[in-house]
C-alpha cells in the first residue's frame, strides 16, 4: 500500500508549485503557473485530483528513466544562462567544468547524485588539491545552477547541494590561497624602474588607477581626458574581444588622473596617440593585447625577478591602489566609486583593514 500525503501549494518567486511524499520520499513539481488567486483555485480544483490520480495509477514517475546526466544538462545550463553571464564568467564556468567536475559527475543522472557525494567531492577538493573555501565555493556553484535550472524544469526534485556538508577554512599551508600582500612604493619604483616604453607605462597606469587588466588593455584614446584629467571606463578586452559589458553594473566608471601618473601617460601618447585607437599595444605587432595573460608572461614576471621584488599577480597593482588610498585616509566611498565595486560593502569586506585609526584619544571621553 502507498504512503502519500495531500499535496500542498507554496510559491517559489512568482510561480506555484506543490508538494507531497510518496512512500517517505519528498516531491517538489513546479506548476508552470503565475501565483495568483485564480491559479491557486485551478490547482486545487483540476491539477491536484489529476496528478494524485497518475500517482495512484502508477504513471506520474515515468518519465524518470529519461532524467539526463550531469554532462548532458550542463551543456543546456550553459546554454540558458549564456545571454545573462559575460563571456569572461561563462568561460570561468566551463573551465572550472572540465577541470574539476565532468570527470567525477558527467557520466551520472542527475536524480542519482546524492548530498553525500557533493560532501565527498568538495572534501576531495580541499584535502587533495589543496583548494581553499572560496576557490571550492565558486567551482561548486556552477553545479548548483545546473541542479536549480533541473529542478525549475521538473527533471529533478531537489538539489542535493543544500543538504551537502558545509565546509571550513582550513588552516592547511598548502592550500592556494591569493591574499592581498600590497606593493609599498620602493617596490612599485623598483619594478618601473626596470621597464621602458610602453611596458613601463602600462604596469605605471595599473598601478595608479586600480584599473582590472581587461579595462586597461581595453582602453582607447577617445577615453583619456587630458584637459579634465579623467579616464573613463567604458568597456573591456575579454580573450581578444573588445567588450561593453563590464564585470559589475558600478564598473563603468570615471577614473581621476593622479598627478603620478600624467607624465606615463604622456609618454605612452607619444608611442601610440597618432594611431587613435587603444591605448597600450604591442610593441611586437603593433595590434591591441589579447588577454591579461600575455601582460604577466610578456612584461610582469620578467620585471618582478629583475627587481628582485617578491611575486604577486598582476591583480595585485589594483588592490595595491584602493589599499593604499583607504590607508592614507580617502574617503571609503570614493575610493569604492572610482574601484567600480557594486557598493561600499564589497569594498570594506575586502580592504577594511586598510582604514587606518583617525583619533588616537578614542573612547578616552569615557574616561
């Protein structure tokens, strides 16, 4: 004899849905219909009676043996979200896919993957390959978009990622973990000091705007205001493409021209302005940079081993700029404005050990 229980109607967004065990097991099913009063009266009146008669006959799980397995569904999940990811996130997600993913789960129906192998799987990230809390997070949420997508498509019930064990940080020495470690200014010297040209000016120009690699190899002429003394952020190079889609909606942006910075930008005028176009090109082909990468293999570690200065990536000249504005007492929310964080938050999460102590006498009104 079968074990069920009246379903029962609950919103998820906007939409309907309904749930009830079967024999001890939860079902959720979306109903494809707008919350609404009206709605709400056609489920209880017509599609309640109906989907209780296809469970008593038997025929509401037949559809089950065509469930498709995580590589199958993947390649439709990154289909439905392309038009809503920039290309740089969706690459970031296949990547992280093929690497980390496809060979533990690819071959798996997706009703089949259970928390208790999400639990086992993230461990094997942390102990095995030595991958911090984040790093795992962020592979792990490229599944979890997959199963939320399987799940509004009425292909699975549940994701089993919310009942997976939560994990910790880990205090393992091993474990890849980028900490902002900022350059003081007789390494920023040290490292310009050992470049000329236009390789000089283009590490000068990330360190003294905290511009993202892409937004700088992105940059053309048509932005630079000397008169004004701005640049403005507009759009980004992304794997060769010259992109107006940005990493958040704050990163367009307008950016001061320190003082620092003019006579780099002068220069690199000189090398590049008669050609109107972008700002740093290759001194090899004359043609725009494809990719950040080819900045840290061509130009970036080459100079940080001749100045002798202690490795950092190439991201680090941006937290280098923010760190170093919060720490001599800029105003938070400037700094957060021209650093194109969507809000003062993301910006005190990451760089509030930088604001530096205004009144020494603090709490001794108290005394």
């Amino acid at each position: 004899m079968h074990k069920i229980t009246q379903p029962k109607l609950f919103s998820r967004g906007s939409k309907l849905w309904i749930r009830f065990s079967f024999n001890n097991q939860n079902i959720r099913k979306p109903l494809n219909l707008e919350d609404t009063k009206e709605n709400r009266k056609l489920a209880n009146l017509q599609i309640i009676p109906q989907l209780l008669l296809k469970v008593y006959e038997g025929t509401f799980f037949e559809n089950t043996n065509n469930v498709p397995t995580v590589d199958e569904y993947m390649i439709r999940s990154f289909e439905l979200h392309k038009g809503s990811r920039s290309d740089s996130t969706n690459l970031m997600y296949k990547r992280n896919y093929n690497k980390h993913i496809k060979n533990i789960f690819g071959h798996i129906p997706l009703d089949k993957i259970t928390s208790e192998d999400i639990t086992h799987w993230q461990n094997n990230l942390k102990e095995t390959e030595h991958l911090a809390k984040g790093s795992i997070l962020r592979i792990r949420s490229c599944l979890n978009v997959m199963f939320e997508d399987a799940i509004e498509n009425d292909l699975i019930q549940k994701n089993p990622i919310s009942k997976a064990k939560k994990l910790r940080e880990t205090d393992n020495p091993k474990v890849r973990r980028i900490k902002l470690k900022p350059f003081n200014l007789m390494e920023i010297k040290a490292i310009l000091n050992i470049l000329e040209g236009s390789d000089k000016n283009l590490i000068a120009t990330l360190f003294y705007t905290g511009m993202r690699a892409g937004e700088c190899i992105g940059l053309k002429w048509e932005y630079v205001d000397f008169n004004k003394k701005t640049i403005a952020i507009r759009e980004q190079m992304v794997n060769g493409e010259q992109k107006q889609i940005l990493k958040t909606t704050k990163s367009q942006r307008t950016i001061p021209i320190i003082e620092t910075l003019i006579p780099y930008l002068e220069n690199q005028y000189k090398i590049t302005g008669k050609y109107n176009s972008y700002v740093f090109l290759t001194e090899r082909t004359n043609k725009h940079y494809h990719s950040a990468g080819k900045i840290r293999e061509q130009i970036w570690i080459k100079a940080l081993e001749k100045a002798n200065v202690p490795y950092r990536n190439l991201h680090q000249t941006r937290g280098t700029f923010i760190s170093t504005l919060i720490s001599t007492g800029e105003d938070i929310n400037f700094v957060s404005k021209i650093a194109g964080h969507e809000n003062v938050k993301v910006t005190l999460e990451k760089y509030s050990e930088y604001i530096p102590i205004q009144n020494l006498n603090f709490g001794n009104c108290f005394g």
